[in-house]
C-alpha cells in the first residue's frame, strides 16, 4: 500500500526537528555550561544567546508567516538548514562573545527557516482528520533530539566544545538539506488530496444544510480581533517561559546546584526526552478526540509540578519526578498549539497567524532564560528564579481553559 506522501513529509519535519532540536536546542545548555567555565563568560550574558534566538524568531515570525502562504516551504527549508549548519562552523571558531552573538544569530535564522514552524504551516494544510497525529509526528524529532544531548555532552568532553560545534555544521548540511527537499506545500501540487482521502463529491446547489466539513476561514486581521488568539498567544508564552529556561539552565543547575556531573546532567535531560516522546505519542493517540485546551490546560500544571521538583530537589527521585513531568507535558502540549490554531481560524491565512503568535509567544521565550540567568548571577543559584517561572507557568493554565473556538 502506497504511503500518503503527507506522513513522509511529517517523518521529514521529525528529522529535521531531531537535528535542530539535538544539536542546537536542547544542547543549548552545554554549551552555556562549558564556555561559562572555560571563558568566564556570565550566565545572563550566555542567556542573552537564548533570548536573542527569541527575539529573532519573533521578528522574522510575520515575514516568515507572509512567505510561506504565498511562496510555500521547500526553498526556505533548504536555505535555513544551510544557515544553520554554517552558524555550526562559525561556532566553532568563536573566541568572544561577539563571535558568539553572531553564531547564535546565524543558528537562529537557520533553525526559524527550518523549523517546527514552517513544518506545522505544511502539515496543517495536508491534514485535517489527523492533523493533530501528524503534528505529533513532527514533534518526536523535537522530543527524541535530547538523546543527542547525551552523546554532545560526551563529545564536548572527549573532543572539545569547538570540534562537537564542527561536526554538528557538517552533519546538519550532509542530512538536513536533502530531507527539507522532500517538503511540498500542498495535496494538489502533486497530485493528492487532504489526508489522502478520495476528494468529496460537491455540494447540492440548493441545499440549505450547511456544510460541516468546511473550516473556518479567518484573515491575519479577523483572527487579531479575537479572544482566543491572544489567550493562546500568551499561554503558549507562559509554557515556554518554563522550556527555554530549562534547556538554557537546567544542566547547569544540575552541575552547580546539585552536585551533578556533565555526563549526568546529561543523563537526566534523555530522560526528560524520553518522557518526551512518550507525551508526544500520547498527543497522537487522542490529539484528535479531546478537547485540546483542557489538554493544554492539564500540561501547564505539570510544568510548574516538574520545574518545582527540579528547583527543590532533594534526592535523586525529585529530579526524576522533573524529568518525567516536564517531559511529559512539553511532548503533549507542544503540537495541540498549532493545531489548535489551526481548529479555529482555518488555512487562509495560517502562516501569517502563526507568525504574528510568534511576537507573542517570543516575550516568554526570552524571558524564561534571562529571569533564570539573573536571578542565578545575583542570588548565586537558581532557587528565586526557577520558582518565579513554576508559578508563572502553572497560572496559564486558566488562559487556555478560557481560550473558546471563536465564531
């Protein structure tokens, strides 16, 4: 049996995000970690390489929405992974935080052409049934790219940080760029149909019984006059206020506050991607059959839970309590956002929704690292700005309760 070309480009956009995710994102802390120590370099400075990745997403998320509805995906994705294996190699070589800024800037141009971000504006346009599922296929390449952390950790140790950076650049354009040729931008230009489904025969002329398989169509400027844009616009900030804090500072919170090794901190992040994948297979399992912001809703309760437990840690179950729960919940929360997008305005105009979310969503992404930055330089651990974030995060879960399907 023929597969349905949309689930290749979701394995695709999972290989794609593996790479990104393994190399750049999740490793983030790595790095951060070893040239803290090797440079001296302060942590709110290194943080400002996580919030600048940030803001540059955010500002190119319009243009990046705007091009994709009209000039579909496949040469952006192959330009952007470009970008980022040569933000690789210009890592590699860096000797001051000013080469460091322009790594981070040619990584983030890279991983934001290449991303989950145009990979979900494809997929959604693809999928309906199952969009959920194949955003969720997506997502294992997010969530299974923190085992990579275990073995970059590794290299950092036996082969130096510059060489780790190196081999990442090569291996990022070696693979990444033939796998963002497989994308196409929808059913039709090939020759398919939405979910791969036979095409439904027309509608009578004069019935007057609505047509209940047809999505609402919103423009960028009716979508920005709803509620449930902005409500899922800064829930979606407040859970990455947690994430992007805990890949930037939880190995070295591991390292510093809790006496942990490199090679265990690492250790304790693959579990946290293996709980990862787990949510990320439970969101393809009922995606599509529950209600997706009481879902949400129940993740951000669960990152405050895990980030707590890592904050407060004790005893070595504590920070497996994080692990899991943290895990958990970025897995099976992060494709229901999209989707969710998707659910209530429909396709005219995703690419530039999802991009102005962005703008939104931007404002967690770069203040999770830097309150979490500042508060360790100035308090000398994690303790004051970890629990600020929990409780920030835990208190979206009331905006997604109250993010209702817009009419």
């Amino acid at each position: 049996m023929k597969l349905f070309y949309g689930w290749r480009i979701a394995i695709s956009g999972a290989c794609l995000q593996f790479l990104h995710s393994g190399l750049q994102m999740q490793a983030f802390g790595a790095y951060v970690a070893v040239l803290s120590e090797e440079k001296g370099w302060s942590k709110t400075a290194l943080s400002g390489g996580a919030a600048l990745q940030s803001v540059e997403g955010a500002l190119l998320g319009p243009v990046l929405g705007w091009l994709l509805d009209r000039f579909g995906p496949r040469l952006m994705m192959q330009l952007g992974m470009i970008m980022f294996g040569l933000g690789f190699v210009v890592l590699s070589q860096i000797d001051t935080m000013a080469g460091f800024y322009w790594a981070i800037i040619m990584l983030a141009l890279g991983s934001s052409l290449s991303g989950y971000f145009p990979a979900a504006v494809t997929l959604v346009h693809w999928f309906r049934l199952h969009r959920a599922r194949a955003l969720s296929v997506a997502a294992t390449g997010v969530a299974a790219g923190g085992i990579l952390v275990l073995l970059v950790g590794w290299m950092m140790q036996t082969y130096g940080w510059r060489n780790t950076a190196l081999i990442s650049g090569v291996i990022s354009l070696v693979i990444g760029v033939p796998l963002a040729r497989i994308v196409r931008r929808n059913p039709s230009d090939i020759g398919e149909t939405v979910d791969g489904l036979p095409a439904p025969p027309p509608a009578e002329p004069n019935s007057s019984v609505p047509d209940k398989s047809v999505e609402p169509e919103f423009t960028a400027r009716q979508a920005l006059r709803t509620r449930a844009f902005w409500l899922l616009g800064m829930g979606h900030g407040l859970a990455l206020l947690v994430v992007t804090a805990v890949n930037v500072h939880a190995i070295s919170h591991l390292k510093e506050g809790l006496g942990y090794t490199l090679t265990q901190a690492a250790f304790v992040m693959t579990l946290m991607t293996v709980s990862q994948i787990v949510g990320v297979g439970m969101g393809a399992l009922i995606g599509d059959r529950w209600e997706k912001r009481f879902v949400a809703a129940g993740c951000m309760l669960a990152h405050m839970m895990g980030l707590l437990m890592l904050t407060y840690a004790v005893h070595v179950w504590m920070v497996g309590a994080f692990a899991i729960f943290h895990g958990v919940a970025w897995g099976l929360r992060g494709p229901f956002m999209q989707a969710i997008r998707a659910d209530y305005f429909g396709l005219q105009a995703i690419g530039m929704i999802m991009g102005l979310s962005a703008l939104i969503i931007s404002m967690g992404q770069v203040a999770g690292p830097m309150v979490a930055g500042v508060f360790a330089d100035l308090t000398g651990n994690y303790r004051t700005g970890f629990t600020v974030l929990a409780l920030m995060a835990g208190s979206g879960s009331v905006l997604f309760v109250m993010a209702r399907k817009p009419v």
